[in-house]
C-alpha cells in the first residue's frame, strides 16, 4: 500500500496539460493527404498505388474525373510517395456530419497521353472539407475540446455522455485508440464521459468496423437497445466506408448501410485526438 | 530423389523419409533451402505427421487448403510442420479429388489442427470423415452452403442477412447445472466473440466458444488485391500486430520472388516488432492487473504504453507501425534525432517497467488472485499445439525468433523464457521476462545498425510459385503462405495468426476455475478475434 502511494505521488500528474503546453505531434506523424488540384498533372499513378481507391479515376472521352474520398483514406503515404502533387499533412482531426463532405471532386481536361490539360471544374466539397476541419475544432487542445464536450453534453444528456462502444467487425486497432482514451494521459472520465457496458445506459454508439455479415443483427439489437436521444459515430475507414474490406460476401462495409450514422471519423486508426473531436462534433449537431 | 537444396540440417530427415517412405512420394520440390514440399497421395498424411512427429520432433503448424482445379483438376491440402531444432519446414501435399470431395480428419491423432481442419470443410467445401465433432467453425451455422475459398465462388456474392441460428451448442446437463451466455457484445471494450459457459454453482464445467463474428472474407480478398495492396491487409488483419502480420506477408513474397531485404531495412524489422511487442506487453500487464481490480497498475501501464506509441509514431508515422513495412524492406529511414528518442524510450522504459513489476509482485491480493488460476498443464498445451506466450508459460519452449530465424534475429541470441505451471501468474511472467529482452535487443539492434539500401525493388513475381513467410509476433508464430498468379496478384494466400491456435486451450484453462475469474484468465491468453475470423 505505501508503494502504490509512493509511487502515485513520484509519478505526479501525467494528463494531458493542454493549453498550457504544446499539444502533442510529431514532425513525422501521418494525418490526412491535401492534394494541390490546380497542380496535380497526373492522377493515375496515385490511383493505382492507393489501397483502398480513396484516389480514383473514371475517364469518359476528353476528361478524367478524379474523387478522393477520405473516408477510405487509410494515411498510408503511398499516393505522395508517388505523386508530388499530394502531401502527407500532419492533421488527424478529420471527422465530419455528412458523408459527402469526406468525398472531393474534381474534373480535367486531358492530353493525348491521358496527363491533365487542366482544371475544369472542382474540386467540390474539398472547400467544405477544409471547413469541417478547421472551423471546428482542429486547433484545439485536448483539454478544451474535453471542456467543450462537457458543457454541450450537459445540456443535452443532463450531466455527461456515456458511451457503448461496439466493435462490429474491426481488427482491433481502432479498439486499441478507444481504450488509449481512458489512459491517464488522456483521461476522458474527467470530462463526464465513461465508456458504459450496456448499451441501455448509452447515449452514444461509438461502432467500428466494417460491419460484418455475423455482426449485422448484433449492431442493429445494440442500436435498438440505446435510447434516445442517441447518437452514432462511426470510427476508422472501415466503419466510415467499410475501407480496405469494403462490401463483400463476409461484410456489408460502412456502419451507415446497417444504422444511421451522424458522424464519420476517418482514420486508420483514428488517434485519441482524433476520437475526442469526433465525439464533440456529434454532441455539437444535436445541442 | 534429389537432395539438391535442401539445407544440410533438413538433409538427414529427408533421406530418412525417403527410406521409411519408399516410392510412395510423387515429387520432392525445394524451393528454398529450409522449405522442402513432398507430393503424396491422402493415405500418406497419418503416418507421415506421426512418423516426422514422434522422431523429429516436428510439429504440425498448420493444415490448409488451396483450389488448384484451375491448374490441377484437384483440390490441394497443404500439411506443413516445423522442424525447430532443425530451423526448416517440411510440408506435405496431397491432391483431393472434386469427384469425391472429401478429407480424413487428423485431429483424432493431433488435436491441435482441430479448427483448420473444419476450417477448410466450411471453406473449401471438402467433407471430413471420421472427425470427432464436425459441425461448422468457420462459417455460423445460418450461412447458406457457400464455400467461399473456392475460386467459382465470387468474392462479391451477396449472402442473405443472418437468420436462424448460429451455432448448435452441445447440451450439458445435470443436477444444478445450468447455462451463463455471454456476447457477442461484450461489457468492455473489445472484440465480439461468444463463450457459452456451462456450471455447477461456482466452477466451469465445460466452456464452448462461437467465434468468426468478424469474419471479413480477408483471405479470399488477398486474390483479388494486387500483391503490394497485400502489405496494407495485412497490417488489417489484427490491429495489435499490423506489423508483424505485414512483415509476414512481405517475407513470404520475398521468398517468393527469391530475395532478400537489405540488412538495414531487416534491423529495422526487429525494432519494430520489438516495439510492437513491447507496447502490447505492457498493456496486458496492466489489463491482468485491471481484471483482479487492481487499477492502480494499470494507470502506470497504460502510461508507458502511451510512451512507446508516441515513439512508434515518431519513427514510422503511426501510432501502431502502420506504413512502415513494405515488399523488399521498410519505407522510412530514422535519422539521428529518431534514433536519439528511441534510446531514451529504452532508457525511459527500464526502471519505468522495473517499478510497475514491483507494485505488482508487491502486492499481495494481486499475486492471490493470479497464482494457480488457469491452469493450461504442459502436456494439454503440447496436444493443442498451443503457442506463444501461452505456450511458454505451459513448457512449450518455441520461438520462431530462435528457430526460424527471420527480419535480423539470426545476429542476436535470443533466450526464450520457460515456464511450466501454466497459470496466469505465469503469462504474465512470460511476458515480463520478454519486455526485459525486447529492451535489450532494441539496443543491440541499434548498436549494431548498419548502413546501406532501406529496400530492394521486388518487380512482378511470376506465377505459380509458392512460399511461407513467418514471423514470431508478439502474441506467437504468425505464418502466411502464398500461392502466386499470373499479373502480380495472389492465388491463394493463408494466414495463420496464433489465436486460431491457443482458443481450444482457453476452454481447457478455465475448467474447474470460477466464473468471475474468466476475464482475467482470458487477458492472460488475449487472442485476437480479428486474427482468428479474418
Ligand atoms: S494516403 Fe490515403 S489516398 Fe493516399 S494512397 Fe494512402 S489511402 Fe490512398
């Protein structure tokens, strides 16, 4: 027992500080591509040695239609090793309302051996997509993110926000960040939120995965189960688009083909960050 | 038969068997010094596995399927065992015919391949004859009958939602008894998967698991992929072992295409799946200590797991390794400042886990609750084939790392900690004998870093080749085999993640145990569910 004390005391306050000190990033992290349009000369090569076809082309006679859709973006790097058009930021916080605001557009004009001539039209939702990521809560540290979530949260579920989390067909990475949550270090419990073990004392899903064919009724009794208000965030490209698995004879993919979703949080998996601004904006929509 | 590269450990065992054998093997084919491939007809298999079993001291890793009518007109089963002492593999292959689709079960003679021998009747659609309990395991028992690994069955056929039932559990029984179901949804945050407990007041009579619940097709999504999208499923297959899982990939593609990463990028590979080892370690010591309610461990715990994320992401871009592995190497070099805070995790973590070890031995309720609880007994682990940590506290002493040397482990020793109580004190123990060593050999690594190529270009491997690729993850042996196509792509790719192995020995541990005491015997196995459905 005086060890455990010692050693609480000597350890000292691990928790996240934020704004008081820097938020934690490294110069090498990952987060969402951004893609120069104007510029991009080329979209094939990117297509081809993408994963998950969040960079796709489809061209009909004189011009290429290019999405990219983040939802399916697993942050591998890949398109930007290959393509100088496109650059690994360091942003994770991606999360969004609306399922099309995650999907760009763009059209060009193609040359004889199939390069972009120019830019025709788009790239639509792109512009929104910035929006979704920086008007909101992008810069924000963990600790006020947290406080923000508190204070919506207790206007809307009277004191704080509780969460099931279900895992509908996951490999278990994005579980990995869920449970980081409740480290010390990013300590969510002292923001009123608690991870609950039935979804009766929910009020927010939290659901990764692709939804498996063995999962689907499960999700849906889970859903059926919680409350309302209640609320949906799918977590990872696989719940958000069904990612590298996509829809097949074992998976039914994005969490929003089995139950309706009100936010998407795109990553692979989302870090803790990530996860906590995801979770505001869904408190956000319904406050 | 020709002996032409075959390795001069292997040699012996294969002169032997051609002796004992005589006539009775169609072809010899080496591929690689240390994987050697005998064709034989099905009446074979029994004394073939029991012969190299009980003289040399093989064991039978894994027993699959592949769908060569294109090729062949037949089915293929693959029964490949692992000779350690002798560091190769040995697998024997034997033709089934699509006229008479059936298959004689082994499982009688070796338990341990009990699943992937149901495995392959719900996948590949070949009866078993003669197996003790034959019902589905890989496909619920809902499904319609669809054999999806075989190649007329498309990848994308849309299956009518679940109805009907899951699984017929077996009944059991008597005065008192009664049934405690639990999931798939379970009460934390983890992976669904259905345990039916059977008990008489407090102890567990018998345990039964439904599993496959997040079964995603992944295998047969591997032949559609072209091969270097394989690396990125991979990483998919179990989130706590992206690496080593991608890693395994891009070794069997590279014995497949006959190359070799480079030594740098292969030191490399060791830092990570140490890393990768390391972080998952640490959290498991914690969850043990969480499951007993000692939580104040646990705090510590996920604390230094946090640490080592953080350094995972500094070094390779994210916070589980995912990116970092690559066909013909790894994609990102570390530069003198990655390598600066890489040393201090390692001098950060030493006392760190040092003092987190004592809290826990220090306290005496914990150690209560851990010793004698969940005991898998040797000789149980050994007919199971159970492997890794589980197996290791169970005095079942293998370690790929040691005895199929991969990534750069052939330039360390490695000492493989053996236990034999097989309780969960003793997982744990595993586990904290191998944070210690995993400490050291990331320092020997960097110490011992050389210069050069971070990667080799693999180009289009050309069709029909075969090869296992292995790699010893944190959890246990990882295995995945290859059959290539033409195009860059795969024919057949099996993956053998060590939970498929050790769940059989989780119902074994918990017998006679207390309900209330499952959680925490469980964490001491922590299988992945992911890595078993696919
Ligand atoms: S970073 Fe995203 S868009 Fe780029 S290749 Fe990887 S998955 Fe595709």
């Amino acid at each position: 027992m005086p060890g455990i004390l010692t050693k609480s005391l000597s350890t000292g306050i691990v928790t996240t500080r934020y704004p008081d000190t820097p938020a934690h990033a490294s110069p090498h992290t990952r987060g969402r591509p951004e893609i120069d349009w104007p510029k991009w000369n080329d979209a094939r090569s990117a297509a081809a040695v993408c994963p998950t076809a969040a960079i796709a082309c489809n061209d009909a006679a004189q011009t290429r239609t290019v999405t990219f859709d983040l939802a399916k973006c697993v942050f591998c790097g890949l398109c930007a090793d290959t393509d100088k058009a496109i650059r690994m930021s360091n942003v994770c916080e991606c999360a969004a309302r609306h399922r099309n605001r995650l999907v760009a557009t763009a059209q060009y004009g193609l040359n004889e051996d199939g390069t972009h001539r120019q830019l025709i039209a788009g790239p639509d939702a792109a512009t929104a997509m910035h929006d979704a990521v920086s008007s909101a809560t992008r810069n924000d540290s963990i600790e006020s993110l947290g406080r923000q979530i508190q204070s919506r949260a207790a206007r809307l579920f009277g004191r704080s926000l509780h969460i099931r989390e279900v895992d509908a067909g996951s490999c278990n990475g994005c579980e990995i960040e869920i449970v980081g949550l409740t480290s010390p270090v990013y300590d969510i419990e002292r923001f009123g939120i608690h991870f609950v073990a039935s979804p009766r004392h929910a009020d927010m899903l939290l659901v990764t995965g692709p939804v498996t064919r063995n999962m689907e009724l499960a999700l849906k009794k889970t859903y059926d189960a919680t409350p309302e208000p209640r609320l949906v965030v799918a977590v990872g490209a696989c719940g958000c688009s069904g990612g590298i698995f996509g829809v097949n004879y074992a998976t039914r993919g994005a969490v929003d083909t089995v139950i309706p979703v009100d936010v998407y949080i795109p990553g692979c998996p989302p870090n803790p960050q990530a996860l906590l601004h995801g979770i505001l904006m869904a408190i956000e929509r319904t406050a | 038969m020709n002996l032409f590269g075959v390795s001069s450990e292997l040699r012996p065992v294969v002169e032997d068997l051609n002796r004992r054998f005589e006539g009775r093997f169609d072809a010899l084919v080496t591929p690689r010094l240390n994987e050697v491939y005998f064709h034989a007809a099905m009446d074979l298999v029994p004394g073939f596995c029991a012969h190299l079993c009980r003289k040399w001291k093989a064991r039978l890793m894994t027993v699959f399927a592949d769908d060569a009518r294109a090729g062949h007109g037949v089915f293929h089963l693959y029964y490949a065992l692992v000779l350690d002492d002798l560091h190769g593999l040995l697998v024997l292959r034997v033709p089934v015919s699509p006229e008479t689709p059936e298959f004689a079960a082994l499982t009688n003679a070796i338990p341990a391949v009990n699943w992937q021998e149901r495995e392959i009747q719900d996948w590949f659609g070949l009866k078993l004859i003669g197996h003790p309990n034959p019902r589905r395991c890989a496909l619920h028992d809902d499904w319609p009958a669809v054999h999806p690994l075989r190649k007329d069955f498309n990848l994308d056929t849309v299956l009518p939602p679940f109805q009907g039932e899951r699984h017929k559990f077996r009944p059991v029984e008597g005065e008192g008894v009664f049934q405690v179901p639990v999931g798939p949804v379970h009460a934390g945050i983890i992976e669904p998967g259905h345990f039916l407990f059977s008990v008489a007041g407090e102890p567990v009579l018998y345990l039964q698991l439904r599993l496959f619940y997040v079964h995603k097709g992944t295998e047969k999504l591997f032949e559609r992929l072209p091969i270097p999208h394989g690396v990125r499923l991979a990483e998919s297959i179990s989130g706590d072992s992206s690496f080593a899982h991608a890693t395994a990939f891009c070794h069997a593609i590279e014995r497949a295409a006959g190359a070799q990463a480079p030594q740098r990028a292969r030191m490399l590979r060791s830092v990570c799946l140490e890393l990768e080892r390391l972080y998952n370690h640490v959290a498991d010591v914690g969850a043990i200590c969480t499951d007993v309610a000692f939580v104040t461990a646990n705090m510590h715990a996920m604390r230094l797991k946090e640490q080592i994320l953080r350094v995972n992401e500094h070094l390779t871009g994210n916070r589980l390794l995912r990116g970092m592995a690559c066909l013909g190497g790894v994609r990102f070099d570390w530069d003198a400042d990655q390598i600066k805070r890489l040393n201090g995790l390692v001098n950060d973590l030493r006392p760190e886990f040092d003092s987190l070890v004592q809290l826990v031995e220090g306290s005496s309720s914990t150690l209560d609750r851990l010793d004698t609880t969940g005991i898998l007994k040797p000789e149980v682990a050994r007919d199971l084939g159970v492997v890794g940590i589980a197996g290791r506290a169970s005095g079942f002493a293998h370690d790929l790392r040691r005895d199929l040397p991969h990534a750069a482990y052939d330039q360390v020793r490695i000492r493989v900690p053996v236990h034999q109580v097989g309780d969960v004190r003793h997982r744990l123990q595993v586990r904290v004998d191998e944070v210690r060593e995993s400490l050291a050999l990331i320092q020997t690594f960097i110490a011992k870093l050389p210069g050069g190529p971070l990667r080799i270009e693999i180009g289009e491997v050309p069709p029909d080749r075969v090869a296992f690729g292995y790699v010893e993850g944190w959890r246990g042996e990882i295995f995945h085999w290859i059959r290539t196509a033409p195009n860059n792509r795969l024919a057949r790719c099996r993956v053998k993640d060590p939970s498929l192995q050790n769940w059989p020995a989780l119902s074994e541990a918990v017998l006679d145990n207390i309900v209330p005491d499952f959680p925490v015997i469980n964490k001491s196995f922590n299988l992945s569910y992911s890595g078993t459905d696919r």
